[in-house]
C-alpha cells in the first residue's frame, strides 16, 4: 500500500526549537545528494522515523567504530551524541549461546528478580558468569566476558564510552561456589582492589569494582569493601545496583541504522519494525516534517500531542510543493 505525503516545515517550532526551515529544493536534494543506487539513510528517534541523504551514513558509521559492534543508548554513547548531532539507537547485542539450565535461571531472574538455590546450584562457574553478563547485557551494558588486561584475566569488563575513545571501565568478579555457606573471604576481595589499582596505574578509568556472588560474603571482606568502595553483590541485587548507579537509561533496543532505495517516483518502502516503532504500521496517513536536510515521519496522534506538549499551533505548517510516495 502506498502512501502520498508532502513535505511540510511547522515554521514555530523550527524557530522556537533552533531547527533550521527546510528549504524549497530539499526534495530534490535528498533523493540527488545519493549514490548512483538512489539510497537513503532511516533511523529511528523519539518515535518518528528520520530520513537522511545517504552521505548522514558516514556520520553513523564513526560513531558504530567507537564501539568495536557493540553499540549502546546509554550514558557511554551520551557525549557522542550531543557531539555529532546524529542519534544512534541501540543496536540487538549478539546473543550468547545458553543452556538449558542457564535459560531457567534467566527466565527466574526476569520474572522474580531471584534465583532459587536449587537452581544456581546446576550452574557451573562459566555457567554462572554467563548468567551475570546477560543479566547486564539485556538492559543494555556493553559487558564483555573473560577479558585479559595487565596479565590478569577478569570475568566480566563493564565498558562506557565517553568522547571519542576515552573509556571508563567497571571490572566485575562473579563467584558461584556450590557450598551454600561458604562465604567470599578477603582474599578475592584483595585480588580484585589490587587489579583495580593495578589498572588505574596503568592509566586505565576504572568507575566500579565489584564482585556478584551467589553465597555471602566474610566480615572482613565487607568491612574491607567498605572502605574501598568496592561492590559486593548477591545476584538478587544485580538490578537495583543498576538502577541506583544509573549506568544505563531508558533502552531502545532498535537496530543504529538502515538504509533503504528511493524509486524513481522518490518512493521508500519502511522497514516494519520502524514501521512499529513509530506507531505507523496500519495508519491511513503520516505527517512529514522537514528539518535541515532530513525530514522526520511522524503517526499524526503522537505529533499532535507534541504539539500540544510544545504549544505548537497546526496551522504553522507550510507544505511544500514536491510529493513523496510511502510504502508499506
């Protein structure tokens, strides 16, 4: 089914926003500033659909290099983003393979935020690690696992980004003994504050340290953490330290970025999950709104509500004499 559209500015909230007026050539600007195949560039944002000249995909591809494929909305992507005034989305991270034990223990910890003994009990110390890095790596976190740093290997590395390449990293032990009262002694605790100035040294930015155990943890290792900031965690505990260290924002979980071929008649065919993600799917029209040299697909309900949030008046809009065709 295809869907006509134009091409409109709303003239307030390009002056009360600091947006720039599109102008009158922008149609043909944007399906002539492409390759000889006739792409442009979609990505999804604050529940529209953005639609950039081919050439925004540089832009995109800058930003995708910091973080060697795995790409994260969080604060690690934050800096970046205010910087390049592009605006990535979170891409799906690579699942890791489960068995069937670790996905019970998942599917207990999503629904109850707890994991029964019984059932930590079948998981084997690699088992365990994998357990604590999806729990990470479902809200977002870019955590890698069994990483070799100064010699010494660490379970789990938490990795933020801030501008460019500087990174701030969060190292994480996981301990998953099968005595249910042996408890984490001073020595591991030890080890990990030794690594952790052993990193900062080294001139590594190390943000947390912290150990997430299945058994409890020994006096002295608690009084010791204590003083030196160091995070000993139960696994039931994993999402409100999350929460209260405020590593991750809100998550996406939409693909960075696609690129789609415009016809000859200037038609897009809309992929279905940013189709979806901006409530479009279905709808018996768009509104289109250009902004610089993009324009942004909107479901007409969720613009009107920005518009009365804003207090933007509907007949601000100009439309534009060029017509594009949607399809879906």
């Amino acid at each position: 089914m295809f869907y006509s559209f134009f091409v409109g500015s709303f003239e307030h909230a390009l002056e009360n926003n600091g947006r720039f007026q599109i102008p009158n050539r922008f149609c043909e600007l944007i399906a002539t500033k492409t390759n000889k195949d006739n792409q442009v560039f979609l990505a999804p944002k604050d529940q529209s659909i953005i639609v950039y000249p081919i050439e925004y995909q540089k832009n995109f591809l800058d930003l995708e290099r910091h973080f060697v494929n795995h790409v994260y909305w969080g604060n690690e992507v934050y800096n970046l983003i205010i910087q390049n005034k592009i605006y990535p989305c979170v891409p799906t991270y690579k699942k890791i393979s489960s068995s069937k034990d670790l996905e019970t223990a998942l599917k207990s910890f999503n629904t109850d935020d707890y994991i029964p003994r019984q059932i930590l009990e079948k998981l084997d110390g690699h088992a365990f690690e994998k357990l604590v890095s999806e729990i990470f790596s479902s809200v977002g976190i870019n955590v890698q696992q069994n990483i070799r740093m100064l010699d010494a290997e660490i379970d789990l590395l938490l990795i933020e980004f801030q501008r460019g390449n500087d990174k701030i990293y969060s190292i994480l032990e996981c301990k998953n003994w099968k005595v249910s009262n042996k408890k984490v002694g001073i020595s591991e605790v030890l080890r990990l504050y030794g690594l952790s100035q052993a990193l900062q040294n080294d001139g590594k930015r190390i943000r947390n340290s912290i150990i997430v155990s299945s058994t409890p943890f020994s006096k002295p290792s608690t009084h010791f953490s204590r003083i030196h900031n160091i995070d000993l965690l139960g696994i039931e505990e994993l999402k409100d330290w999350i929460i209260q260290n405020r590593i991750i924002p809100d998550r996406l979980d939409l693909p960075l970025y696609k690129t789609r071929i415009l016809d000859n008649r200037g038609r897009i065919i809309l992929p279905d999950y940013l189709s979806n993600y901006a409530s479009i799917k279905g709808q018996s029209e768009v509104t289109i709104i250009g902004v610089g040299e993009h324009f942004e697909i909107y479901n007409p309900v969720v613009l009107k509500e920005k518009n009365e949030k804003y207090e933007i008046q509907p007949n601000s809009a100009s439309l534009l004499s060029t017509k594009f065709d949607l399809m879906f």
